[in-house]
C-alpha cells in the first residue's frame, strides 16, 4: 500500500480543490410570463416549456 513520504502541504491540497466550487443555477426568462426560472425547466409560475402548456396549474 502506497504511503505519502511527506505530509502535503495546505496550498497543494486546496489547490487541488481549487474546482470543488458549486456553480450558480442557469437562470433564464420564461417566454409566455417573462418569469425567471432554471433553464430547460417548465416555468413554476405559468407551467409553459417551449411554448406549450405542459404543466396545468391552479390559481389561487
């Protein structure tokens, strides 16, 4: 079993983490109620993707 010889430093290690960062969402306008929501997702405000009604919402 392979053992380190030396203990690794705190700048190679958080360097190596340097792309563990979580990204932020893609966030795009809904096309029928120009509402902000996640890209490639049906719109939670009007249940519209792509132009048609996929999702039949209640209204309060």
């Amino acid at each position: 079993m392979g053992v380190p010889k030396r203990k690794t430093s705190k700048a190679r290690r958080d360097k190596r983490r340097a792309h563990h960062a979580l990204a932020t969402p893609a966030l795009s306008r809904c096309g029928q109620c120009n509402e902000v929501g996640l890209a490639h997702h049906v719109c939670p405000s009007c249940g519209y993707y792509k132009g048609r009604l996929v999702l039949e919402l209640k209204e309060e």
